[in-house]
C-alpha cells in the first residue's frame, strides 16, 4: 500500500511537461488531402501530414527558404524545424511509394486569421481570430451554417467515417 502512495506520487510530483509552441503558419492548404489514381482511394489506412508538416515542407520546397528562414517564419527553433521536414518527407515517401492516400490534419500550429465556408451559398471569407468568436453568419446570404476551414482542417471532418 504504502508503495502505491509513493508511486502515485512519484507521478503526481512529474513536472508537467513543458508546453510546446504553437507554430505559425501563413494560411490553410489548397485541399484536405491526396488520392491514388487507379486505385480504390482508402484500401489502406491514409497517411496523415499534420499542418505544421505541410508549413515545413511548403516553406522548404515551394517557397525554398533554407532551413534557417523556414524556422523563424514558424517560430521554432532549427533542430525542430529540421525534425517536422524530415518526418513530413518520410510520410509523403511512404504515401508516394506505398500508393497511400494522404490527409492534411491537426498540429501544433496558430493562425493569424480564421476562413469561413459558407455551406449555403459556398462564399468563403476570412476574419481575425478575435472575429471569430463572434462571427455566426455568412456576410453574403446571412445564412448561419458556416464552417470554420480551420476547424476543418485541425479536427477533420465528420465524413472521413464513409471514406474507410
Ligand atoms: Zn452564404
């Protein structure tokens, strides 16, 4: 008994872990995800490319920033940089060679700004993060069924269940 206490509070007493920082990114993927061509697209289980990977590798090998650069524009540190590119090219590897699917989702990351869709009238409209806690219709067709693109990406969407 006496040995539970201690390692009760042996975990208790663990310093909390330190809280990682968010990365920045500079907007939201063009699409959620990749398919296949000539396959059936979710015969295996998608490879997911979280979006502070995504910034890696768009800041890396689209804008082709050197790794130096890349960090200070997502705000952390060059080892960390370098770890989040190289686990972004491992997963794309593993997609491009497995024949995967891949979906862009969750991270570390903070945003500057919030993208609306509009579910009705399909307008797509940006606001600042302070915004957005009070934006609950659509500016064009007044419409209230709004989806945040950045929900959509960090916490997925509800018809991933009949993609499987
Ligand atoms: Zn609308």
């Amino acid at each position: 008994m006496g040995m539970m206490t201690t390692i009760t509070t042996a975990i208790t007493d663990k310093p909390m872990p330190r809280k990682r920082m968010c990365r920045k990114m500079a907007g939201l993927p063009e699409v959620k995800g990749f398919r296949p061509f000539d396959r059936e697209p979710f015969r295996l289980p998608p490879v997911i490319i979280t979006l502070d990977q995504f910034e890696a590798i768009r800041l890396a090998d689209y804008e082709k920033l050197n790794q130096e650069e890349a960090a200070v524009k997502m705000g952390i540190s060059r080892p960390t940089f370098t770890r989040l590119y190289e686990e972004a090219r491992n997963r794309l590897a593993e997609a491009l060679i497995e024949g995967k699917s891949f979906i862009i989702e969750g991270g570390e990351v903070s945003f500057s700004s919030v993208s609306f869709r509009c579910s009705d009238c399909k307008h797509s409209f940006q606001t600042s993060k302070e915004e957005a806690e009070t934006t609950t219709a659509c500016p064009k067709c007044k419409s209230t069924q709004i989806v945040s693109m950045n929900d959509f990406f960090l916490k997925g969407c509800q018809c991933r269940k009949n993609w499987y």
